[in-house]
C-alpha cells in the first residue's frame, strides 16, 4: 500500500526569497501607477512628529527628494506641502492618526525643482498578525493629471456657456462688441491670456489688408489700442499696425519667443509688452473670414490648442457672417427709408402741382360754364330774333343760314356741357354706398322713352343688380351708355337693349348690350378717347365724349370696361366695380 503524499513545505531560505520577490513586485507595480508608501509606527507619545516613520522609494520621486536628502519623518513630508493647503491637511490628519483611524486627504506640494503636484494622501490604521502591534500605513498618488484634465474640461465647458451666450447675445440685438465681447473674454479665461481681439478680415489678406474690430479686451492693452483706432474710420485697422501681430497666413500662427525684428518693440503708448502670442483664422462657407489674436499667455500657447477651439472659431464664422448679413439687410433699409422718404417728397411735389394744375381747370370750368356759355346763349337768342323778326323779309336761304347757325350753337353748348361733366367725375369726391343698377336703368329709360316716344325699343334687365359704388356717378355711367344703345338702334324695329351682369370668380361683370349698328373692332382703342368717333355725326349725332366720362367713372370706382361688337350685330359694353368702392 503506497504512502499518501505529503503537501510542499518550502524552505526558510526559500520562503525568504520569496516574500522578497512579493516585495519588489509590489514595489515596482506602485512604481508603475504612480503611488508611493509610508508606515507609520505610534509610540504612544503624544508628540506625533517624533513617531517613526518609513517612506518608498516612490514617495521620495513624488515629492522630488532623494532618498539620503531628508531624513523620513512627518515634518519632512509637511515641509513640502504648499503653505495654504498644509493647515486643511493636518487638521484631518492629525486626529486621524491620534484616534487610529483612517482619512484621505488631498493638497499641493511644491517640489524643489519648482513642479507644483496635486497629490492625494489615504492612510489606514492595522494590527500587525504577530505581535498585535498597531502600525498607521498610508499612500501618496499623483493627480496633477488628472487635476488638469478636471480643470481643462471646466474651462472648455465656461468656453462652450461662452459660445452659447455669445449666441444668445445676437439673437437677442446686442451689438457686435457686446456679442464678440463675451466670446473674447471666455478665451481670455480659456487660454489664460492677457489681452487679444477678434477681427473680421476685408480685402486681399497681405500685410495690408484691413481688419474691422469686431472685439478687444484685456489687461493693459484693451483701452490704449480701442482709443488708438477710435478715429478710424469703423475701427478698421491694418495688420502693419499690430505691430508684432504679423506673419498670419490661412492657418494657425504661434510665436512663443517673439523676435523684435517682426515688430513686437515698435508698440502703441501705452501698449503692455508681448511676450508670446496666437493668431487663428476662421472661415465661414459663405465668405466671412476673421482672425482671432491672443496674447501673454503664462506657459505660452501649444501647437495642439488650435484645434480645440473648432468650436470657437465657427462660433465667430457664423457670428461676422450674421452680423455682417444684419448689418446689410439695415443698409438696405436704411436706403429703403430714404428711397421711400424721397419717393414721398416726389408724391407730395406732384399731390402739390396735381391740387394747383385742379384750381387752374376749376377755374378753367367755371370761365368755360360762364364766359363761354354766356356768348353762345346770346348768338343762339340774337340768331332767333332775327328768324322771328325778320324772317318772312330774309331770302330762303339766308333763313337756312340762320337754322344752321344756331344747330351749330346748341351743338356746341351740349358739347361744353358735356365736356364740364367729364371734368365734375374726375373731381368729385366717391360717396359709395349699395346701388341697385336695375331700379337705375328703369329709371333713366323712362325718360328715354320720353323723350324719343316714336321709338320702338325693348329694354328688359335683370331683376337684381346690387353694386356698391357713387350712386350719382353711376346713374351718369348708365345714362350715357343708355344713351348710345338708344342712338345706335335707329332704324331698328324692334330695336333691343338689354342690362345684365354675370358673376366670374373674382368678380361680378355688368353689361350692356344692344342689337344695333356695331363697329368694327379693328377701331376699338378710339372708343373711351375723348373726341373719337366711329360714326359720321350725320348717322349718328354726338359730341364723341359720352364713353370717355363712362370711362373715367369706372377706373374711379377701381373697374375696368371694354366692348364687343361687329358692323351691323350690335354692340356689348362691358365693366366692372371693385367690390370695396
């Protein structure tokens, strides 16, 4: 029967090697994350800083000590605490480690190299297994790294509320330099600067291209420059005039160790010195270009941080486009309200010689109505008394003379009137109200009857033809387009007239139409022309002014009116009224 085997028992020389290995293993993974170690041994003294105490290696890296420089104690590790951040230290771990009991803690040392490191400190307190006695066993990491990126993620996030107030500013009117303004004071805070502008670029970008100030702000430098350039014309600015902000092309430009060969001593009065700078063109795919310029920052500007204002700088792209855009769109109504102002003198000078050129016809109506009737009134009655008194002793034909004599007057007096009639639609004033044309018509047609009461005519017209209009202005519109259908179906038996309206989609459509003589369309352009007539006046009797003052009614009543006929089918008068008359 064979024996059980027996378990591995190592050696104590190899359980030795052993635990060294553990040791430097452990050792060098610390190492690696960057942790150090510390132990603390409590004696029961109440004066803590005299309790022994063992550092790492790696303790000694991160304070920046090397191992033989300083002797391992807690004075040693406070003394290279920063001053401020020493006292909110001790005061948690202090009591900590008097009541055995663990804390973190978390402050700056300065190293003696200069580095500022943000490091945090956690202790623990155990037993040791052997010998019960209670040890205090603390570590130190290093999280400048992290701190930075904690703080770097902050400031981008103050830069993207930046960018959205900056936003908010132009959405709500404020002007360019309030809006820019924000924008260029959150990079200011951003890149640590002292001073720097945002500038929109106009013209060929060489050495003397022209920027219009969009923004300045900054230390020592903001009111010298924005008095400098407030004669400017729009604050426009040269490059030369940077002085040292030169040697931008269309990328990212930064000098860290400014040269005075490129002008950075040739400064304005009063202008802080320029120890490093940044100049950043933005573009925006419409056309606006500008530049952003920063200036003095503490660790000067890196190559990478270009590329983490991406938002930034098409913030600024989108900003001069808007900005620019606005500031077109009130030029153009800037001259709008001129052209409109200038337009409105023009009205006002022709409103004014209109009103002098109305007295003058006024006055020209009333010496028409007065002197000219007057004598016409006078060669009609003396040419009467003359047939009546002399008549039977005159020859025939000095007696036709006579009659013919006072045709020509009375002719001429109609004329007169109806020319003054013409004359009184153009000027007086529209009085609209609801007309009802058919009760019109009636009206007008038994006085034709009247007054031609040989004449076989028909005259039929729809039962409702509401309009809205000048009611005495139409009643003159119907008489005299009565009047012609009347005059044009001599020799007609029956003759037919006929008042109508038809309704199209926008508007209603009155007509009046009759089956007499016609006319040729080829002339229908000489009908609403004062004067203009088709027919001799031995067919047909008139003055030619009849359809020019119907005319005239209906563009006043904002209508139109037009005809349709043929020789000999009779003749269509159409027109319309605006519905709001």
């Amino acid at each position: 029967m064979s024996q059980p085997e027996m378990p591995f028992l190592p050696t104590p020389d190899a359980s030795a090697s052993l635990l060294a290995r553990g040791e430097a293993a452990a050792a060098l993974a610390l190492r690696l994350v960057g942790i150090g170690t510390w132990e603390v041994l409590p004696d029961g003294s109440g004066d803590i800083d005299a309790w022994p105490m063992r550092w790492s290696m790696e303790t000694c890296r991160l304070l920046g000590l090397e191992p033989t420089e300083e002797p391992q104690s807690r004075g040693a590790l406070r003394r290279s605490i920063v001053a401020e951040d020493m006292l909110a230290r001790d005061a948690v771990a202090d009591p900590a480690w008097r009541q055995r009991r663990p804390y973190t803690a978390e402050y700056r040392v300065l190293r003696p190299d200069g580095a500022l490191r943000h490091i945090v400190e956690q202790a623990h307190v155990f037993s040791d297994p052997a010998d019960g006695t209670e040890r205090i066993f603390g570590i130190l990491q290093d999280i400048t790294d992290r701190r930075q990126a904690d703080q770097a993620l902050r400031g981008y996030n103050q830069l993207l509320r930046g960018i959205t107030r900056a936003q908010s500013r132009l959405i709500a009117g404020r002007s360019r330099q309030e809006t820019f303004g924000e924008l260029l004071t959150c990079l200011l805070n951003y890149t640590g600067s002292e001073f720097g502008f945002i500038g929109e670029r106009i013209g060929v970008f060489e050495r003397a291209e022209q920027l219009q100030l969009c923004a300045t702000a900054g230390t020592g430098w903001d009111t010298p420059v924005r008095d400098y350039y407030a004669g400017r014309e729009q604050s426009r600015i040269t490059l030369g005039d940077w002085a040292g902000v030169l040697g931008l092309k269309d990328r990212p430009f930064i000098c860290n160790t400014p040269d005075p060969a490129d002008g950075t001593s040739d400064l304005l009065p009063g202008h802080p010195p320029v120890n490093n700078y940044m100049l950043i063109p933005f573009a925006h795919d419409y056309g606006a270009r500008g530049v952003i310029g920063l200036a003095n920052a503490p660790s000067g500007y890196s190559a990478r941080l270009p590329g983490r204002l991406d938002a930034v700088l098409n913030t600024c792209a989108s900003l001069v486009w808007a900005y620019g855009a606005n500031e077109r769109r009130q030029r153009a109504e800037a001259e709008l309200v001129s052209l409109n102002a200038e337009l409105e003198q023009r009205i006002r000078r022709r409103t004014a010689e209109l009103e002098a050129a109305n007295a003058e016809l006024e006055s020209f109506s009333y010496s028409v109505s007065h002197d000219l009737r007057a004598p016409l009134r006078g060669i009609d009655g003396w040419s009467l008394a003359l047939i009546e008194d002399y008549g039977p002793s005159l020859p025939g034909q000095a007696q036709g003379y006579l009659r013919q004599v006072r045709e020509e007057v009375q002719h001429m007096g109609r004329l007169i009137e109806d020319l003054l009639e013409m004359s009184r639609v153009a000027r007086v004033d529209l009085a609209a109200q609801p007309v009802d044309l058919a009760a019109l018509a009636g009206q007008i047609v038994e006085g034709l009857c009247r007054q031609y009461p040989d004449r076989d005519v028909e005259f039929t017209s729809a039962a409702d033809l509401k309009a809205n209009g000048d009611a005495g202005l139409l009643r003159v519109a119907l008489q005299n387009l009565l009047d012609n259908a009347w005059k044009f179906t001599a020799g007609r038996s029956p003759a037919r007239v006929h008042l109508g309206a038809r309704a199209t989609l926008n508007e209603t459509v009155y007509f009046v139409t009759d089956n007499g003589a016609g006319f040729d369309m080829n002339y229908a352009g000489k009908l609403f022309s004062p004067f203009r007539r088709l027919h001799r006046q031995s067919e047909f009797p008139g003055t030619g002014v009849g359809l020019a003052t119907v005319q005239r009614i209906v563009r006043r009543h904002g209508g139109r009116i037009w005809a349709e006929s043929a020789p000999g089918k009779g003749a269509t008068f159409f027109f319309t009224l605006a519905s709001g008359t």
